[in-house]
C-alpha cells in the first residue's frame, strides 16, 4: 500500500502516464479497442437480443465496432434483433464513440481534479488533434456542450413530428433520441426496421437530422473556432475556413451530381415530385460525409451514383470530428498543392496563410496509406465473395471511411469478410496515422540532411 492506494493500481497508474506521455496514440488504440470489447460483450448477453438468445460473436462484435467507430454497418436489423436494452447498449456505444474514448476519459479527469494536468492533456490531444494543449479543456467543454444540446434540439425538433404521424409520445421520445445521437455522431444507425425511407418527402424529419450530420462532420476543433468567433468569420482558423469551405463544395457537388443521375430512376427519384426530389438531391448529398443514413434504396442507384458516393465516402469529414475517411482539409491541401504547382507558385496558400510543407507531405502519406488499404482489403473481399468489383468497392470504403452506407450485402458476407469489415471500421475511426504512430517503435531524428537531387516526375 502505498497513499492508501494498492501496489497494483500503482503500478497500473504509471504504466497508462508513461504510455500517455510516450505515445498516446497507442494508449487511444488500447482504450478504444478495450471498449469495443466491453460493448461486444454486453451484446453478446441474451437481454441484448428479442429473441433471448445470444448473438453470435461475429454478429456482436461487427456491431460493437460499427456502433463505436460510428458507422452504421449492421449485419442484423437494430429494430428487430435487438431487444430495447440492446438498443440502449449501441445508443450509448454511439454516444462514446462520437465524443472519443480519449476525450472521455479526460473528461472523467477533469471531474475528479477539476483541473487538466499533462497526461490527460496529451490523451485528448491525441483523439482531437489539439496542438496547444491550451486548447483542450475548452475544446472538452465545447466538445460536451455543443453535442448534448445539439443532440437535444435535434431530438425536441423530431419527436413532435413522429407523435404527429402516429406514434406514441413514449415510441417518438425514443426514436427522436435515437435519430438525434446517431445524426450528431455520423452514426448512421436506425432504429425502425424500414428507417427513413417512409418520411423521404418529409422536410421535418430530414432537414434535422442533415443539419445534424453536417455540423458533427465539420469537428470539434472547427465548432470551437467558429463558437469563439461566431460574429467574426475573418477571425476564422485556416482549418475551420477550408473545413467549412470544402464541406459546402462537396455536399452541393455531390447533391448535384445525384439529382442528375437518379433524377429518371426507377427505383429511387423518379416516382418523387420536385419537392422531395430536392430534399432527397441534399440528403444523398450530405450522407456521404460518413452520415450513413439514406431515404432511397442504395441498391437501386445507378453504378455510376455508386462511383460517385466512393469518392465521397473516401473524402470523409472534417478533422477530429465524428465522421471518417481521409478528411475534408487532406483533400484540400493536395488540391491548393496542385492549383500552386499549375500556377508555378512556390508556395502553397490559402486565405492570406501559407501552408508548411509538413502539412503536403502528411495529406500525401494519409491518402496513399488509406487507399491502399482500402486496395488490399477489397482484394481480400473478392476472394472471400462472389461480388462484383463495383459492390466490393462501396461496401470497403464505407466500412474504412465509417460511412455506413450499403447496397445491402453486408448481412449476407462469410464470417471471414465480416471480420476484414470489423477491422477496417476500427482502422478508418482511430486514423491511419495515428496507427502508424501506435504502431512504431520510435521516431527517427537525422541531424545530416542528404544533397538535394530532384527526380523526373510524370
């Protein structure tokens, strides 16, 4: 004993402080595969499903992590196979996930000491991408802040609505909640077997939940700067003003390009009239971002919509937020790298700042490491199925990027392609580079740099 406290906590304590200081990458990878394990245990119970018997493993851990990582892949229906503890256990794993294990805990942190120190600092600097360490009490506050009354008003705005089309308060209080954590969270989970695809007309329950997704996409540090300097956009950082920036551009690029391929389909927009073929136009638009939720069968898009939503699943959403893929800023960089090379420009600019060469060479290496797992494991899911390349690509990217949409294979893959699904889920939350940081030994510092040669490039 020592302070009252057993050797073994001790020992404990000291052990997560130095792996906090030394690499809290690879803390946040053991804690959030920790939690994942914690949730596929609950729902590995016989409460956890209607039925009363006990989910298959595969079945409860490709839910748990789908549910942590917020993505919204099921391979069993969560209005029907989960009892109601079930859903409340995948609710509350949304609810973590969204906010980031490491956030979390420095949350609890904060509670005990009323302070921040060091560890907790570089804990949540890791999950949220805080340079200053400043920042990340503020950013904490704005991270439970915004989500919760977001969350709240996004869930008073739908149950009157859901009450109003039939259901009762207690059924609309519970589906309100439910479309409004999983929104903010890009989770894309749903909790009615036929999902939103009944209210595909319906501005009241939509529009809520695109403005939900949207502002849980841009990320907590882009919530904070713009809250900070809500009446002065000037004031705005670098990366909230090409966040902001870029998000508009896709979202209305890819509701655009949606409406204009789907506009005489069959099967999706063309039984709708002009009013609900807008709102679906921006719903497919938004979704992509890693919101996961769709109002018209995936299934029956054109392969070329299907295209479409790979790049911008791929994209993802902002930094540190909630949604996935390569981010929004990655995507932007190598652009504004692009424009100052064709320009003959030296440097790489955006809004009176110039971007260090760093950040070219982080956004390079993010996106050749993304799509080459995403390569590898579509070639895995080839060999494991007998889908076509086209259904292998959508259902692999929105699985890395943590989209969540489907053309509706996914409860039908071998157990084996289940678990390559699980593992790009938990890749594509807690970041390539921050595996790539977890996972190495130690950084190389060179004192001598080499001579300059310039190769011959395309």
């Amino acid at each position: 004993m020592a302070g009252g406290l057993p050797r073994a906590l001790i020992s404990g304590r000291e052990l997560v402080d130095r792996l906090a200081r030394q690499s809290p990458a690879r803390l946040a990878l053991g804690v959030f595969a920790t939690v994942i394990a914690l949730f596929t245990g609950l729902l590995s119970t016989g409460w956890a499903t209607a039925s009363g018997e006990r989910a298959p493993f595969v079945d409860a851990l490709f839910t748990a992590t789908s549910a942590v990582c917020v993505t919204g892949l099921v391979t069993v229906p969560i209005g029907t196979y989960w009892s109601t503890a079930g859903q409340v256990v995948i609710l509350l794993a949304i609810k973590i996930g969204g906010l980031g294990v490491m956030t979390l805990a420095s949350l609890l942190g904060l509670a005990v000491s009323r302070r921040l120190g060091l560890t907790q600092r570089l804990l949540v600097s890791s999950e949220t991408k805080t340079t200053r360490l400043g920042e990340v009490g503020s950013l904490i506050r704005t991270v439970i802040v915004t989500s919760t009354l977001l969350e709240v008003t996004i869930a008073v705005v739908l149950i009157p609505r859901f009450r109003l089309l039939g259901s009762g308060w207690g059924e609309s209080a519970w589906h309100g909640l439910f479309y409004a954590v999983s929104a903010f969270n890009n989770a894309g989970f749903i909790p009615t077997q036929e999902g939103l695809a009944p209210y595909v007309s319906d501005w009241w329950v939509l529009l809520p939940i695109i403005i939900g997704v949207f502002i849980g996409s841009l990320g907590f540090p882009v919530i904070l700067n713009v809250a900070r300097n809500l009446r002065r956009p000037r004031r705005w950082s670098l990366h909230a003003k090409l966040t902001i920036v870029t998000s508009v551009a896709l979202v209305a690029f890819g509701a655009v390009v949606v409406a204009a391929f789907e506009w005489t389909n069959p099967g999706t927009f063309h039984p709708l009239d002009w009013p609900a073929t807008i709102l679906a136009s921006l719903f497919a638009g938004v979704m992509p971002r890693s919101g996961g939720f769709s109002t018209v069968d995936v299934g029956q898009m054109h392969e070329g919509t299907w295209l479409l939503n790979d790049a911008l699943m791929f994209v993802g959403g902002g930094s540190a937020s909630t949604a996935g893929g390569i981010k929004v800023t990655t995507l932007a960089v190598m652009l504004l790298a692009i424009l100052a090379e064709a320009r003959g420009d030296r440097d790489v600019e955006a809004f009176g700042r110039r971007i260090p060469r760093e950040a070219l060479q982080v956004a390079i290496a993010v996106s050749l490491v993304s799509a080459t797992i995403v390569l590898v494991a579509s070639l895995l899911l080839l060999a494991m199925t007998g889908l076509t390349l086209d259904v292998v690509l959508f259902e692999v990217i929105s699985a890395f990027a943590t989209a969540g949409l489907s053309t509706g294979v996914t409860a039908d893959l071998p157990t084996a392609a289940k678990y390559v699904l699980t593992v790009l889920m938990f890749i594509g939350r807690t970041g390539t580079m921050t595996l790539a940081a977890a996972l190495a030994l130690r950084s190389r510092r060179r004192v001598i740099r080499l001579p300059e040669e310039r190769p011959i490039i395309g």
